[in-house]
C-alpha cells in the first residue's frame, strides 16, 4: 500500500490494515473502517449515477451523524468536493452559501425538511435532494441511495491538489467567503495535529463540535490518520457527554472552552467516571485561568490549546505547557497561545508586510503544508489574505524570543477612542479576573465624541451581582483608565458563532445604538 497523499488513501489503508476496528460510533452503532469505505464507496457510486464527476461539489445540510461523517468519505474516496452548510444560518444566508458552492446534490437531515423547502426554489444549481432520516417528496432517502450504489465505488480518485472540502467562514468580516481545502494539505495537517496530539490507534475520540466546521473535521481526520476510534455525538449536553467519556472510554475530546465550564458545572461531574481522557483539546477563545485550575483538579493535566483558523492551522500550547501554579514564567506561557506546530511557520509584520522586531505587535501570518489552497469564487480575497504561501490572519499578535505566540485582537476588532488604539482582548482580560465574572466579550460602539467607546458584554457567574461601578473600577487597577469599559451590559448568554467563537459582528450590531 503506497504512503497516504490523499484522504481517500488513507481511508483505504485503514480499511485493508484494521478492516475489523472501530472507525465510528453513533449511539448504538458501531461501524469497522472496512464497512465505513463499503458505505462511503456505495455512496459515491450512487452520486455518479447522478451525473456527479470528480471536483462536483455535493452540499450537506445536517447537525452531526454518521450520515454526515459517510458524505464525507464518499467526497474524500471520489474526488466530490464536501461543501457543509452551517445549519444554524437563516435561510438568507443558506442560499448565499450554497447558491456561490453551486452543488449539483444537497444532502439535508430530515429536520431540515421544512428549510430546504422553503429555499428549494432559489437553488440555482441543486439538481438532487437527498434526505436523512426521513421521508419528503421532494427528496430521495437517504438509505435508498446509498444501497443503490456499488460497493467497488467509482472509476476516478482524487489528486493530492484536488479539493477536498468547501468550507465557508463565519462572515466575521463580511459575506462568507467559500475556503477551499486539499487533499493533500488535509493529510498534511492531519499528521501534524495527530503530532501535536500523540494519537494512536488504541485512542478514541470524541466529536461534539459541529461537523461543518474545520475543528471538529480535521481532528476527526486527525485519529484516523492513526485509525482509531470516533465516538460522533449530535451535539453538546454536558450530561450526556460526561455519560459517553464514561462509557465509551474516551481518551480525547475538542470543545471549546464555554463546554467545558459547562462540563464542570455539571452535577455529574463527581460521580462519573473520567480517567480514561488523557487531553482535552481547545480552541475558540482561550481558557479563563480559574476554570483552568478547577479542570486541573477535576480532571487532570489534559488541557491543550491550538490555535488556528479555516485557512490554516497554526500553533499548539502543549498539555505539560498548562501550569497555573508554577513559576510567573509558566503563568505568563498559559497566556499564550502556545508555539508553532510541526511544520507550521509564524511570522508577525507590519501594515507594509514586512517583519517586525521580536515582542512587537503586527498581524500574525501563519504558513504550513495545510494552508488553503484559496478562496471560492474569490480570487480578490484569495490574493489578500493568500501571499506567498503566507495566509494574513486578520489576528493581531506578538512573539516572544521562545516562539510563543500571544494574541491580541483582530485586526477589525480594534477599538479606536479618541484617537488611541484600545485592544479588546487586553480590555477582556482586566474584566475576566473579576471574581464575579464568568465571560466577557468586550467591543466598541458608537460615540459621538470619542469616535468610538469601550462596552464589556458580561456574563456573571451564578449568585454574583457586582455593580456596573465594580466591574469599570476593577478594570482601572488592572489597565490604563482610558482602556477600561465606558459601558457594562450583564447578559445571561453571550451570542456566538458555530465554532464556540464570540460573534462580534453580531454584538457590534446589538448594541450599536446604545
């Protein structure tokens, strides 16, 4: 068997060299590697007949299942291209996404039955409906299709430089823009992640992050990499997620770090069963220090950050690299977002791109085996953020003389007041270390005099009732007085995007006129 360049290579080796272990479980169904390709084979067999040819793209519309999970492996052995369709969009911006991926199949679950009707009629390129368990007039069953299919698959297969995945950005800074992703960049980042995480074939991973974002997806490839086990659950129920890290044995799981508070907060977090994980991967936002020593007592030393985005993967802050109680050099690494990952490269200009000094600020450029192969449909945003083989982030940061990355905003989420620049992640750091607060999300508004002010959304922690007057004066010992918040509005949610990241952009409008 020859060296894996593709997905659909490194599915077919896992299905010869471990045909009878576990590739998948979802709920009572446990799926070997061998009858996942055979599914996934039919599968693609059976959009062929369709009309489907290598580089079609084929749309998904579904929370996650192991339906979602063998679309995927009929795109990655055929050379379709998986375009995922964030399911908790409004139908607007649904039509957008799959209107500019122009798929000729859209696979949607059944509870989407009535959604897809409703935007079925301004699908420009949609030629086939298939649904998910259920039944719809409009649509073929999904079972139906895939045993139609033959189980030797297609006469085609993909290139390394083909695209794998069609997967669109959140839209932090405008329409959703289209990343295309390869088949050999997927391998690429799939060995460096399994790295980074040291995953072996005796691991079993958790996946409750949506499937139709990059995390949850490349970790998935990740394991598989090593061919071992992913549990799939829907969705994220601390009570039903502690139940399958005790039942299923979970080594390994991703969630973003408001799960696992979530996860903490849980009354059945004493009783359950927990030693089998030996890491917890997080990303999204960093991990608030308080909820870290309470995971480290709870749980164990099984945090590990990275940090990255749809366009390429970045750097990793390392499970032993989590010390909270060590020396202030060790508290100062745990406000990073960790080192480099193997084969990944991290460089911080200036607005002419060009480097700057060790420990400036500038915006962060990431680049690596795994970076996207551009934007769909866009090549003026593909030239952008795309230079030579360098993808400008949009993130602002600095370096230390070790390679520690720290972050310190977006670039878009600068707040300018009166002329200073005001960075609201150090904004948000001052107000998290208030006793009462549990999250923060802080941006600017609008201000007549000052151009722009300094507004914490806050979330407090159960019982708590500080003052507005509390949080600002807490924040003047922590940061210069014209950084702290001008306003203070406590929520009981802070919105956010499918990945676990604060929707800025949502905010911002919100309270624009506030």
């Amino acid at each position: 068997m020859k060296v894996p360049q593709t997905i659909a290579d490194m599915l077919d080796n896992n299905a010869w060299k471990y045909p009878d272990e576990t590739a998948f479980v979802w709920n009572d169904t446990r799926v070997t590697h061998a009858q996942f390709h055979e599914r996934a084979s039919r599968l693609a067999s059976a959009l062929r007949s369709l009309g489907l040819k290598r580089q079609d793209r084929v749309g998904i519309l579904s929370q996650n299942s192991l339906a979602f999970q063998e679309v995927y492996g009929a795109c990655e052995l055929s050379g379709f291209i998986c375009a995922t369709v964030n399911w908790r969009l409004a139908i607007p911006e649904m039509v957008y996404i799959i209107n500019d991926g122009a798929p000729k199949v859209l696979i949607f679950e059944a509870d989407y039955a009535d959604t897809v009707s409703a935007m079925k009629d301004q699908l420009k390129s949609v030629e086939h409906y298939i649904c998910i368990d259920g039944a719809v007039d409009f649509a073929a069953g999904f079972d139906d299709v895939v045993a139609s299919g033959d189980p030797s698959g297609v006469p085609f297969r993909p290139r390394t430089d083909d695209v794998a995945f069609l997967i669109y950005t959140s839209g932090t800074t405008g329409r959703p823009k289209g990343v295309m992703l390869s088949h050999g960049g997927q391998v690429a980042a799939a060995e460096i992640l399994g790295s980074d995480q040291r995953n072996s074939p005796a691991d079993r991973l958790l996946i409750m992050m949506p499937l139709f974002h990059i995390g949850a997806k490349i970790i998935q490839i990740a394991q598989h990499w090593r061919a071992g086990t992913v549990v799939v659950q829907k969705g994220f129920d601390a009570k039903a997620i502690l139940d399958c890290i005790e039942r299923e044995k979970i080594t390994v799981t991703h969630m973003a770090p408001t799960m696992i508070q979530s996860l903490l907060d849980s009354p059945a977090i004493g009783s359950t069963d927990t030693s089998s994980l030996r890491m917890i991967v997080y990303a999204a936002a960093p991990m608030p220090i308080p909820v870290l020593k309470r995971g480290l007592k709870i749980l164990g030393p099984v945090f590990q950050q990275q940090f990255g985005q749809t366009e390429g993967i970045g750097t990793t802050l390392l499970a032993h690299q989590h010390r909270p109680d060590g020396t202030d050099r060790d508290r100062e690494i745990l406000t990073s977002v960790g080192q480099a990952s193997p084969r990944v490269n991290v460089r911080i200009v200036d607005d002419n791109g060009e480097p700057v000094p060790t420990g400036s600020v500038g915006e962060i450029l990431l680049t690596s085996p795994g970076v996207m192969k551009g934007y769909w449909n866009n090549t003026a945003a593909t030239l952008e953020t795309l230079r030579d083989g360098w993808v400008h982030t949009g993130d602002v940061g600095r370096l230390d003389d070790e390679g520690f990355l720290y972050l310190v905003d977006r670039k878009k989420d600068m707040i300018i007041s009166g002329g200073e620049n005001i960075y609201s992640r150090e904004v948000e750091e001052a107000v998290v270390t208030h006793e009462s607060v549990s999250e923060v999300a802080v941006i600017g508004v609008p201000d007549e005099k000052w151009g722009e002010a300094v507004m914490a959304v806050v979330v407090l922690k159960p019982g708590a009732a500080p003052s507005v007057e509390e949080i600002v004066e807490h924040c003047r010992t922590m940061i210069a007085s014209y950084k702290k918040p001008r306003f203070v509005r406590f929520v009981d949610e802070i919105v956010k995007l499918p990945s676990g990241k604060i929707d800025k952009v949502r905010l911002r409008r919100l309270y624009a006129s506030s």
